[in-house]
C-alpha cells in the first residue's frame, strides 16, 4: 500500500493515459478508497488532465502539417536526376566503397607494374623483334650478335621445340611478308624471357625468306623442263621474300663463314655430317699446320640452296663465328642466253649439215662448211659446259668455311720474379747500412745504396741489391737479423713465357730476387703502448735518480726529462722512456718500489697489418714524479675530509644546477609556444562571443 | 515496429524518396511535438521539423540499423530545437522550479489566461518531461511508441510522465482548483 502512495504520482498519470495493467488498476483504486489525499489528488489530477487536453492539445499540428512538410521537403531537396541519384546511393554502399578500394589497389598496383619494367620488357621484346625485321632483309654484321642469342636458346631447349615453334611462327611470318608495316598482334601467350623473343623473332623472319624460296625452287624445276622462253628480264631483286616472280629464275647462292673452333678435325667431321643431313656433300677440304701447332684451313661444302639457311645455323653451332656473309647471284639472264645462243649455234650445225650432205660439189666449199660446222660445234660444246656449269652451281650452294683453331699457346716456361721490401728499424742506422753493404759479393750484387741526414740529425737510408735465387733467402733472413724488421713484403710474379696460357707441364724458372732495404732509426718507430702514471713521493729529486736506474736495468733509455717546483713547494719530475715490449712489466713493478702509482692510464695501437715484433717493439712510459705542496702533507683527516665532502658538495651542488639549467632550456621554448597558443584562442574565441553579443543585440533592437 | 514499417525505414535510408515521404507523413507530427515541447512555438517547431527532415534525408546513409530511425530522427529534432532555444535565449532558462507561491501570484494577476498559465508551467518542466507530455498530448501515443521515439529504455516513461504532471498539478493548483 505504501508504495502505491509513494508512487502515486506515476500512477496517477498512468491511469489517467490508461497505461495501468488490470491488477495494477485494481490496487491503485482500492487505494484511492482508503486515503483521502491520493482521492484529492486524484481529483486534480483528472481537472489536469482536462485542462492538458483542452489547453496543449490546441496547440498540435493542424492538418495540413504532414502535406505542408511533405510539399516543403519536396521543394527544399529537389529530386535529382535518376542517375546522379544512382550513384550518389552506389557510393554510399559500403559493399561499393569495399569495391572502389578494392580496384584502386589494383590499379596502383598495375601502374607500379607498368612503371617497374613487367611490360617494359614485353614493349622492348617487340621492338627487337622489329629491328631484327628490319635488318635482317639487310644481312647487317649485328646478325651475328644476335645469333649468340639463338645458341643460347638452343642450348637450354630441345630442337624439336625450336623447330615446332619455328613452324607455328611460319604462318605469322607469310603475313608479315606480304604486308610488312603491321606487327604480328598475336605474341606468345607464354610470356618468355627476352633472348627467346629475339629468337621466335629471327626464326620468323629466317622462315619467311625460306618458305617462299622452297615454292619458288620447286616450281622452278618444272619450268626448267618446259621451256622457259616466256621468261621476261626482270630488274635484279634482293633477298626480300615477294614470292611468285622468283619461281623460275636461276640464283646461284654462296656463303662463307669464318669460325674459331676447339678441334679442327672435329669440326670438320661435324661439317661432313651437317652436310649429309642437309643432302649435300663436302666438296675440297684443306688444312695447314701453324707455328704454334694449331691448324687452320678451308672446307667447302655444296648443299641444296634450300637448305642452305639451315646448314648456315647449325654451323654456327661448332665455334665462334667470327665471319659470315651471303651472296646471291642472278644468272639468269646470261643462262637463258646462252641457252639462246645455243640453239642458235644448233640450228647453225644442222644447216651446215644439210649443205654437205646436198650440196658438195665443190671441195673448197666442202672444206670450209666443215670448218664452219667445226667452230660452231665447238662453239655448242662451249656454251653447253657453261650451262653445266651454271646449272651445277645453281643446283648447289657453295659454303666455304674457314676453320682455324682456337690460339690457346701453353707457354715454353715460366720466370719467377720475387721482389722484396724490407723496412727496418736500426738503434745505429749506420752501422748496419755499413754491416748490408759487406754482404755485397758476386751472388749478391748492391745496385743502390745511399744514407741520409737532415738537420735535425735523423738518419734514414736504403739499400737496394739483386740476389742469386739460391742465394736470397739465407741473405734475407741474415739482414732481418741485423735490426728489428718493420716490414717485411715479398712480391712474387709469374710470367709466362711464349704463350700466354695455362701451360701444366712447362717448368719454372726462378729470376734475381731484388730486395730493397730502408733502414730509419728506431726512435722514429711509433711505440706500441703509451703509458702514463704519477708517482707521488716527498723526495722527488732522489726517486727520479732511482727511475733512471730502473729504467736502465730494464733496457730502457730515456727519451726527455724535465724538473720543475712551484710557489707552494710542490715539485714535479716529468721522465719519458721507452723500453721494449718485452721489460715493459717488469719495469712497472718495479716502479711500486718508488712510492704511489696512481693515475695509470695506458693507451695501445695494435697495427695488425704490420710484422712487428711484438716483444720487440718499443713502448713509451711517461712519469711524473711529484710532491705534495708543504701545507697539508697528507690527505687524510678530519679538516681533510671535511674540505673533500663540502668540496664535492658544492660541486655537485653546481652540477645540479647546471641540470636544471639545461632543463629549462629544453621545456622553455615548448612553454613559451604553449602559452602563445592559449593566448591567441583565448583571443579569438573572446572575439566571437563579443561578435556573438553584437549580433543579438542588433536582433534585440530590431 | 512491425516488418513493414521497418521495410520503410529501410528502403528510406537506401535513398527511396517515396519511403521516406511515407515516413514524413507518418513521423512529423511526433517531431513537432518534440520540437513543440522544446520550444512552445508553433512556427518555430515547425521550421525546426522541417530542417531536420532535410538533415534527415542528407545524412540517412550513417543510419546503420533501420531499428534506430524514429530516434535517431527525434534526435536531430531534439537538437535543432535546442540549437534555436538556446539562440533565442542565450541565458538557460534561469529557474527551473519556481516556488508555488510565484506561481499562485501570477495566477492571481493574470487569473483569466488559462492557457498562458499551464504553458507557464509546462516551460518550467526539465526538457524531457516538457516533450513527453506534448508528445502524449499531441498525438496520444502511446508509452511504448513514445518511449521509442525519445530512445528511452522501457518502462521509463511512466515515472517521467507521472512526475512531469505531477509537478504541473502542484504548480496550476489554484486553477485547477477554479476549475472544479
């Protein structure tokens, strides 16, 4: 009961909106029985009710509201033409904006391929393809670098490939001979690597001089047996392919070709093969041996001139082509006439025939018809031989090959050279130039020698000598002996001699060794390690006689010393020496013998290219002997420590504030450029508000 | 909603003119009212329902779930209206309960205006209250529908519509009282 009363508002409305389930109804109005405030309020509610009806509800839109909004909506988006509208309503489909995506990858994608060289490739392939069109008709000399391209291909692929492909391009190729402007539109749908491209190319244009030529062969034959009066002198053609006219034409075809091989004898068994394939047959072999024991010589080999491109191909299968030409002659003309003249020459000897069988009366005239019939048989047989002859050589092509053999000389001998460079450091540079110069004797023969001093008093000096071979090493190690070895290079060279290949079984020879020496003095020598330390003593002086000594002991001499003592009776021993590598340990022990080492550093250059000795090698010590000033001799104690500590402190004291100092330098300008900003939005949006305010009270006014 | 009614919102968000037309029709009484109940002017609520039909049908396409529509829509109304009360008065309103005693002194000046009177009281309501009462007095909708069209979750309407007229009830005594 009590919720209800404390819900009765809610309730109050729900009932009156009829918003109360039947038992919810049922206890609210069972409520209102029992309190009299809920009936009272009840009551107004109800009056309130009313009142909401008649007052607001006057106010709800009138009936024309929904055609009025329609008809405004109508005017304010004008209907848009059906297609804009379509793709405005593509656009905003998320499956169409997936798909525009989509696509744009693939463009940039195909644009990057087309930029990157994918097509690139193709494009260049078909220009090459057109070059090779163009200069093939010419037989231009680039031929031969192309054909390097078709080895290639033919090596890494089965003939019958080639050959299928070379058939499937035939039918592309009697298109491009008859119009030749056009490029073949249907290219391989394999897309093959460059050098291969060439190659269909160049079978294409090899099967488009030949095919025409077999038909004209063939047809030529016929005619040849028929008579070929009906022929018409015809300008002199190239090698182009218009097929047709050619047909009965007599063309003698020759070829020579220049070719490195390996093996002559192979070559020329190769050659003989190639020639039975092709029904032809090698016609005169020669060969010649050279100096250097390689052989050269000609082959000429006859074969069908159908055959002859094929034949030239494979020939470039057995070497190097150094050298090939084509040459086509017409001979024609001057066949048909002397076939002409021919039977004129016959008609002639018939005639002549007649007149001694009818008419011989007189002898004289017997006598000279006979001499006549003589001239003009012998004229006959003349012009029959060149028939022949014409006949034979249009029948066969002729390929002369000149074959010589790779020049691989393998050298006579070899001559060893060795050449060494010996840098040395000397404690007495001339002593031991003095000591190099007495080794000198017939073996080891002093070409240069010569010693240096500058002002300073530096000595340098070199020694250049030629040594006998069996001699070298024991002169080189003797000398290396004498003086620590900087450097020591030998440079050995091997020429060859006659020749200039790999000869396994020529012998070697060794040459003079020359050896130059540089002597310089060992003080110029860079020290291995540098070290330096302080030794803090109150008897400077006494302790700095003590570190010579030491130094001595240990072989070590002194390069520089210096003493000095300042205001404060402090004095300072500075001593550089410089001892071996190998004392250098022991030196520095002993030095604790002296008093406090401190402040040791130690710095070392590692040369790994150089053929120091390391135990040998010099190292520099620098050490400063000094005293404490007289006020305070000994840093321990409380007035010490105290100093020490507040010393620190306030010098860590500076630090920090150097730290903060440094601080401040990086936040300040990001501060600075903060607040600039903050000061310049709070201007602007104050600005506004005062526009804003304006503009409302223009509105007020009006 | 019923599948029709969803079929509409959605051939409507899909860009069909005809759909949302339908959807004009049947949705821009609520939306005065919610205006109506922001603003308490007639010509302005009705602008502003105009405007938010236009910004409707411009950004339709960001309507995802077409479940949504009817709020979503009251909500650009909501905001149109409040964008132009609040250019009206850049002051919020100063006082959003009046003491009773105010009140009844009004009524005893200006007693005649009844009208003026209840929509005194009705523009002291918080925003919320003041559009579901419009909206259940306007357009007697009822609490489901109203609770959808404000975005309200269930059941929440009735203490609101309960405690807004209850307030009215208290602040209109005296002319209630002069009514019975």
């Amino acid at each position: 009961m009590s919720t209800i009363h404390e819900q009765i508002d809610e309730l109050l409305a729900a009932d009156l909106h009829g918003e109360l389930s039947g038992a919810e109804r049922d206890a609210f109005h069972a409520h209102l029985v029992e309190c009299a405030d809920c009936r009272h309020a009840f009551q107004e509610e109800k009056n309130m009710h009313k009142l909401l009806n008649e007052t607001i509800a006057d106010k709800k839109a009138d009936a024309g509201f929904e055609q009025r909004m329609v008809s405004r909506f109508r005017d304010r988006v004008p209907q848009r033409p059906g297609l804009i509208q379509l793709v405005t309503n593509l656009v905003r489909l998320r499956a169409v904006q997936l798909t525009a995506a989509a696509a744009l990858l693939l463009s940039m994608i195909q644009m990057g391929r087309v930029i990157t060289g994918e097509s690139a490739l193709r494009l260049m392939s078909l220009d090459a393809s057109r070059s090779v069109r163009e200069s093939e008709l010419a037989k231009s000399p680039s031929s031969v670098t192309r054909d390097s391209g078709v080895l290639a291909y033919k090596s890494d692929s089965p003939g019958r490939g080639a050959d299928e492909s070379a058939a499937k391009w035939t039918s592309v190729a009697g298109i491009v001979a008859q119009n030749p402007a056009p490029l073949p539109q249907d290219k391989p749908e394999t897309e093959t690597p460059l050098p291969v491209t060439v190659y269909s190319a160049d079978v294409l244009t090899r099967q488009a001089s030949t095919a025409p030529k077999t038909k004209k062969a063939e047809t030529k034959d016929e005619r040849s047996k028929t008579d070929a009066a009906t022929s018409e002198p015809e300008p002199s053609e190239s090698t182009s392919t218009t097929a047709g006219p050619t047909a009965n034409r007599k063309l003698v075809r020759n070829a020579t070709a220049e070719l490195e091989v390996v093996s002559f004898e192979e070559a020329v068994q190769k050659i003989t093969g190639f020639a039975a394939d092709e029904k032809g047959y090698v016609s005169t072999s020669s060969s010649e041996k050279q100096a250097n024991g390689k052989l050269r010589g000609q082959v000429v080999v006859k074969v069908l001139p159908d055959n002859l491109d094929r034949f030239l191909l494979k020939l470039r299968g057995l070497g190097e082509l150094k050298n090939q030409a084509l040459t086509t002659e017409d001979v024609t003309k001057q066949y048909f006439d002397t076939e002409s003249r021919m039977k004129n020459a016959r008609l002639m000897e018939q005639r002549l025939i007649e007149i001694l069988k009818t008419k011989s009366k007189d002898v004289a005239d017997l006598l000279e018809v006979e001499k006549e019939l003589g001239r003009v048989r012998e004229e006959i047989e003349t012009m029959q031989g060149e028939l022949k002859f014409m006949d034979s050589q249009v029948q066969f092509a002729a390929v002369t090959i000149q074959l010589s053999e790779k020049n691989m000389n393998i050298p006579a001998a070899f001559l060893l050279k060795e050449r060494a460079q010996l840098a040395l450091y000397a404690t007495e540079v001339e002593k031991t130039y003095n000591d190099i110069k007495a080794l000198a004797s017939p073996k080891v023969q002093i070409t240069n020698a010569q010693i240096n001093r500058d002002n300073t008093g530096r000595v340098s000096s070199y020694v250049y000598m030629l040594i006998a071979p069996e001699e070298s090493e024991a002169i080189i190690s003797r000398v290396k002996a004498m003086a620590r070895v900087e450097n020591f290079q030998v440079q050995t060279e091997r020429v060859a001699q006659g020749g200039d290949g790999l000869g396994e079984s020529a012998k070697t020879e060794r040459d003079k060794v020359v050896l130059n020496i540089t002597i310089s003095r060992e003080e110029q020598e860079q020290s291995l390690q540098q070290t330096t330390l302080r030794i803090r003593s109150s008897e400077v002086n006494d302790k700095t006689k003590e570190l010579r000594d030491l130094a001595e002991k240990q072989n070590g001499r002194i390069r520089s010393s210096s003493f000095s003592r300042d205001s404060n009776g402090r004095e300072y021993a500075n001593v550089s020496l410089r001892v071996p590598m190998k004392n250098y340990s022991a030196l520095m022990q002993s030095l604790n013998t002296l008093g406090r080492v401190e402040d040791v550093t130690v710095r070392r250059d590692d040369r790994p290219d150089s053929q120091v000795n390391q135990a040998d090698a010099p190292t520099d010590i620098t050490i400063q002997v000094y005293s404490q000033g007289n006020i305070v001799s000994q840093e321990t104690g409380i007035v010490a420590t105290l100093r020490h500590t507040i010393g620190q402190g306030a010098t860590a004291l500076m630090w920090s504030a150097r730290m903060i100092g440094v601080a401040l330098a990086f936040l300040a300008p990001w501060v600075l450029a903060l607040v600039g900003i903050g000061w310049v939005m709070r201007r602007i949006s104050r600005a506004r508000r005062a526009r804003k305010q304006h503009a409302e009270e223009q509105d007020g006014l009006s | 909603m019923d599948s029709n009614e969803h079929a509409t919102f959605r051939a409507a968000i899909q860009g069909d003119r005809d759909a949302f037309e339908m959807i004009i029709r049947s949705f821009s009484r609520n939306l005065f009212a919610i205006a109506y109940g922001i603003l308490q002017n007639r010509e302005e609520a009705e602008d502003v329902v105009q405007d938010t039909l236009v910004k409707a049908w411009k950004s339709r396409w960001r309507v995802r779930d077409p479940e949504k529509f009817p709020a979503w829509i009251s909500t650009i109304a909501r905001h149109r209206a409040r964008d132009l009360a609040r250019r009206r008065r850049p002051e919020p309103l100063p006082h959003d309960f009046e003491s009773t005693e105010t009140v009844a002194a009004k009524t005893e000046t200006e007693n005649a205006d009844l009208d003026s009177e209840v929509h005194a009281a009705l523009s002291q309501l918080p925003e919320l209250h003041r559009m579901a009462v419009t909206l259940r007095y306007f357009e007697e909708l009822d609490y489901a529908t109203i609770e959808r069209t404000l975005g309200l979750t269930n059941g929440a309407l009735r203490g609101i519509l309960g405690r807004a007229l209850g307030l009215m009830r208290r602040r209109l005594k005296p002319a209630l009282a002069s009514i019975a």
